[in-house]
C-alpha cells in the first residue's frame, strides 16, 4: 500500500513568463489610459505571473 505523500504545487515557468508578457502588454495599456503606464506594466506583470503560473501544469508524477 502507497504512503500518499504531501503533494505540493507545480509551477509552470512557461505561464509565469507568458503569464509577466501577457499582464506587462496588457497593463500598459491600462496605466496608459490611467495616466501611469510604467506602474500598469509592474501591476500587470504581477497579476498576469500569478494567474497564469498554474496554466497547463502538466501530470503531477513525470517518468
């Protein structure tokens, strides 16, 4: 009988990068309309790596 382990979360390094280029475009464009695109970029890269981190995690047990 398996021992199940402690499974931690898998983070995607493709998500977080496409996550930091989607929300810094994204943002942008959104700090522009608000007067502050270089604070939009930041924001938006944050946001973007963290929702998109989990994208596609793959299988949790790799050979």
């Amino acid at each position: 009988m398996k021992h199940p382990e402690k499974r931690k979360p898998h983070r995607n390094r493709r998500g977080l990068f496409l996550g930091a280029v989607l929300g810094a475009v994204a943002g942008y464009f959104a700090g522009r309309a608000l007067g502050n695109p270089a604070m939009g970029i930041v924001l938006g890269m944050l946001a973007g790596s963290a929702l998109l981190s989990r994208v596609n995690p793959g299988p949790w047990n790799r050979p």
